[in-house]
C-alpha cells in the first residue's frame, strides 16, 4: 500500500474548488504535514484526477469530504468506481475517513461505509488521522489506537463522541495557496477563498451549521489582512470570496472589506447576508468591489413564521435594503424563502406573496432585477426541529400554492421539489439501516422511485423516518454524538416553543 493519503470529492472539481474544506485539508496534509496526498473528483460517473494519482484502492488512507447529504450515494460510488470495498466491516484498506456537517450531525447513514466520522471540525484531529498513513498492520488494531480521541466515530465499535472544535481562529492554520488545477473555472469564479467566521450563535430553530457548530468565533482583522495579502499573492488572483455563516456578524467584517475593496484594489464576493446587517456604507463598499447580485434571506413575510423560526425580519426592513442595494450599484437581489411550514396558514403565505410583490415593485421602479427561491421546510437532525418529521403531500399542496400566487407578480422564482426534499429530509434523518439503501443507491444509480424500492425490499419506508416524533423521543444520534453547547434538552424546549407559537399540538404538526 502507498503511504500517501487519497482525498475524494464526490463531484466535479468546479463545485470543489469553491469549498474551503477542499483546499484546507488537503493543503494541511501536503503542506504542513508533508503527507503526498492524490486529490480525485466525482465527473459525470467517473474518477477523475489531475495529480497523476495512483490506483486509489492502492493508498493506505482516503479522507472524503461530504458537504451536503445528497452526496452521500456519490460517496458509494466513488468507493465503487475506485474497485474499493464498500462495506466498513469488510474492507481491509484503505482505511477510509468521512467528514462534514451532515455527519457531524448525524453519522448514521453512512456508518456502515466509512471506518471513521470526523464529528465536528477537522483541525484538532487531522495529525491522528493523517498518523494512519504509516499503519501497515490490521485496520482493527490501527483504528484501536484512535478509541480515545474526541471528535472521532469510530464505525465498527461505536461509542459516544464528543464533538471538536477549533477555539481560537486567529490562531488555526488556513490555506495562502489554493488547489486550483486543471483551467477549471469554480463557481464564484477564480478567487482567494478567506474564512471570517466559524459558526453562528442566533439559533435560528431551522439551521443545521448555526445549531451543530456553536460557538460563533471570529478572526481579527490582523489575520485577516495577512491572508489576504499571501492568498491573493501567491495565487496571483485579483478577486476574494469570503467565507462566514454571516459576514458581518464578525465586529471586524467591514474593516477587511473595505481593506480589500479600497487598499488592495480587489473583486470581492459576499455570500448570503442577514438582512439586518446590511447598510448603505457596507452595500455600496459590496458594490465597489465588483459585486453585482446580493442574496438575503429573509425565509418568510410571516412574522408569526419568524418568530417561530427564531428569525423574524419586518418587510419594511427587507425593502429598504433591496432599494438601498440597488441605489449602492447591486443589479439584482436574491430572497430566499421557506415554505410549507407546519401549522401556516393561508395569510402566513399571503404575507410571504405580499413581501415578494413588494420587493418586485420596488425593484422593478428602480431598474433592477430580482430573483426568488424557494425551498420547504427540511427537518435537520441536532436542531430543534428534528422532531418535526416531513409530509410530501402537504409540501406539495403549500407549495403549489405559494408558487401559483408568486408567478401572478412575475419574479424568476426557482423552487426545490417536494421529492427532492423529502430524500434530503431522509438521508438527513436516517439511522445505520440506510445505510444499505445508500450503497445499492450509490452503485445503482435512479431517481425518487429507486429509494422507495430499496427501502421495501428491506422492510422500511420514508415515512418510518419521516413521520413526525413525539419531543420525548431520542433521535438514535443522541446516542452518539456529545456537545457541548446543544444538548437534547435545549432542542426539546426550543421545539416546544416552535409548536407553541404555531398553536401545534402533537396531533396536528403532520397534518
């Protein structure tokens, strides 16, 4: 076996170079720990590499980098295509490694395909996992040695694990030069990709990363400004993506903005910001730097909904921000809402129509343009609304509804299908039995009918996930994962609060 490490990413290498993780572990590995590391991507079902890689069945360690759940039968396949063992328990080598916030949230889905899930973040526990290149011996008695380190699920004898975490930005390592190969183009185009924040501590009930990565930690502006410097040099790169759960939460946020902006001369892109942080001095700064489209999500034009969300936004505030950024030289601005929310009614969603009709007007009478998405309500599990469950035929019914009143305004409206949310509510909640539906997935490929096969031919169903859960239930992840800041008593009361502001008792939130 080849001592080097193996780093898959199960898509295209235009959605991986856009992804801090991508650059930042497999950077670490290479550049700091002097590990060769062999980077491959999942194109158009087939392995790709630009590192005249080896064979990966033949390296000793592959670490996976899974950002979202809809990649995990990617996950399978990329093991399958590679000629890889895809069942844990069977596989000698390569020891295979998982991470990212779905798993760190819940592990379960693909317990029985990985040997090891990285719960929390990756920095306190890559020297141990990249010490593993070196083990030549059974994977058993290499992984033994691993049984005591937090932040670290080991599959094949899983214990409780307390989830990791870096407490200090400032002084964490983060990647000046980027993996940029190939004349791929990423999606935010060729830029510095500069982390701000970690975490997030507003406790929006319906956030997976705001919940699983508490607490909110900030780089100074110090740091900042020397990443920006390095990274844009040694990349030879005239533009910077920032990285942040919410931009301007960190106090130094307009400071590294405007250095970027107005002393370096640079492109900027700001990802989605809260609309309540937004000024006509930071909307103008954002505009100065090249940037054209600003999203903001405002989720709902139901304050009810709001609250219920722990994220209530006034549509006076959401205009004011649309026509100063249209004002500032922004063209065109992105909502992003949520909808099919148990326990609405038909003036919450009238109130959502009325907010989007106003932001069109206005945008409209100023020559700009806008754009809406739409997205159902996801439970996600280590948030207050994993009890919550998901009901096709009622995300279907609202959000016809919502769909049918908003294209009588006549906005670009792009919406998530109830199908393909309720398989992201599915692989998100699923227990270690999905994982045997995730491999047959992975390896056969197919769409919404496929899962539901698979599923009875082993007896299941969505709905045995699905199907909403009393509060004094333990999601079989509780069982699991430790942290710190959220335990399962905080969750219940802050779904309880959600069911009471939306008068939902435990016989009515799945209707």
């Amino acid at each position: 076996m080849l001592k080097a490490v193996g780093f898959f990413y199960p898509g295209p290498p235009h959605v991986a170079y856009s992804s801090l993780a991508f650059h930042m572990i497999g950077n670490y590995i290479s550049d700091v720990l002097k590990v060769p590391v062999y980077r491959y991507f999942l194109e158009e079902n087939d392995i790709i590499s630009f590192d005249r890689a080896p064979d990966p069945s033949k390296l000793n360690l592959i670490f996976v980098s899974i950002p979202f759940e809809s990649l995990y039968p990617s996950v399978v396949e990329m093991l399958y295509r590679a000629g890889i063992q895809l069942f844990s328990k069977k596989r000698r080598q390569p020891i295979v490694i998982g991470g990212g916030p779905p798993l760190s949230a819940n592990p379960l889905p693909l317990k029985e395909v990985l040997d090891v899930i990285v719960i929390g973040e990756a920095e306190p526990v890559l020297d141990d996992l990249v010490d593993l290149v070196d083990c030549n011996i059974n994977k058993r008695i290499c992984l033994e040695g691993l049984s005591d380190k937090e932040g670290l699920f080991l599959t094949e004898e899983p214990n409780l694990t307390k989830q990791v975490y870096v407490k200090d930005l400032n002084k964490v390592w983060h990647p000046v030069k980027l993996y940029l190969k190939g004349g791929i183009e990423p999606i935010w185009g060729r830029s510095y990709l500069l982390e701000t924040s970690r975490g997030c501590g507003r406790g929006c009930r319906f956030c997976l990363e705001g919940f699983t990565f508490r607490p909110p930690r900030y780089r100074s502006f110090e740091v900042l400004r020397n990443l920006a410097i390095k990274g844009i040099n040694v990349n030879r790169l005239t533009k910077i993506s920032f990285y942040s759960l919410s931009f301007f939460d960190n106090p130094k946020a307009e400071d590294i903005l405007a250095f970027a902006v107005n002393d370096l001369g640079l492109e900027i892109s700001v990802p989605s910001m809260r609309v309540e942080t937004l000024t006509p001095g930071r909307l103008r700064l954002i505009a100065r730097g090249g940037q054209r489209s600003i999203s903001i999500a405002p989720e709902t034009g139901s304050c009810r909904i709001g609250r219920a969300f722990k994220k209530c936004i006034e549509k006076d505030l959401v205009i004011n921000v649309i026509e100063e950024a249209i004002e500032a030289g922004i063209r065109s601005v992105k909502l992003y809402l949520i909808a099919a929310v148990p326990g609405e009614n038909d003036k919450d969603l009238n109130e959502t129509v009325r907010l989007v009709e106003l932001a069109s007007k206005k945008i409209r009478t100023l020559g700009g343009l806008l754009k809406v998405s739409v997205n159902p309500l996801i439970p996600k599990p280590y948030t207050p609304l994993q009890w919550l469950g998901f009901n096709r035929k009622f995300v279907e019914k609202r959000l016809r509804e919502l769909v049918k009143a908003l294209k009588k305004i006549g906005v670009d409206i792009r919406v998530y299908g109830a199908k393909q949310a309720q398989i992201q509510a599915l692989l998100a909640l699923g227990d270690e039995r999905l994982s045997n539906i995730i491999v047959d997935w992975g390896v056969k490929g197919g769409g919404f009918n496929v899962i539901n096969n698979l599923l009875r031919k082993r007896g299941l169903s969505i709905e045995t996930y699905l199907d909403s859960k009393d509060p004094n239930y333990e999601p079989p992840w509780h069982k699991y994962i430790f942290n710190e800041f959220v335990d399962i008593n905080l969750l219940r009361k802050e779904f309880k609060a959600f069911l009471k502001i939306l008068s939902l008792d435990d016989t009515k939130w799945n209707s």
